[in-house]
C-alpha cells in the first residue's frame, strides 16, 4: 500500500510538472485518458486497502459486508493483480 501511496505522489508531481496538453496530438490525449484511469483505479485499490487494514485493526469494522471477510479479501488480491497487469499493458504499449 506504501509503494501505490509514493506511485500516486510521483505521477501527480509528474502531471504537474509536464509540459505537454491533451490537446496537441493523438497520442498525448490516449496516454493521459490512460494513466488517468489506471490512478483512478490505484486510488480505489488504495482505499480497499485500508479498508482490509482497518479491518484486521477493528474486526466489528467491516459487518455491513454481505460477502464473508476471505472472499472480500481475495476480491481485493483479484482487483490489485488486475491493476498490476493493466500497468504492465499501458507501459508496454507506450514504450514501443
């Protein structure tokens, strides 16, 4: 969770610093739309996370699930390995 944490710090400093518009070709818009929806989805991934943690901290925390605790944990490990890949997908399509 530390490491999505500094990735999300990184990529919005690199946003930030960037000096380049979604406007100005093709290219730039799809990496932008892309990396976009890959963060959106770290920070969700960021928040099932500590949801999880928070859990194991306060066991009452997390009885409004209608899914037992072992399959929402491995919903999360299914949901995080997707990110994984999808990150592994964008950078191969980006660095060719």
């Amino acid at each position: 969770m530390i490491s999505a944490i500094m990735f999300l710090g990184l990529q919005i400093k690199e946003f930030y610093n960037i000096n380049l518009y979604m406007n100005e070709s093709f290219y730039i818009t799809v990496f932008f739309s892309l990396i976009g929806l890959h963060l959106f989805h770290i920070i969700l991934g960021v928040y099932f996370l500590s949801t999880q943690t928070h859990s194991m901290v306060y066991p009452t925390y997390m009885k409004f699930l209608v899914i037992p605790m072992y399959e929402y944990r491995f919903l999360l490990i299914v949901y995080w390995h997707f990110v994984d890949c999808l990150w592994l997908i964008i950078y191969y399509m980006f660095s060719l």
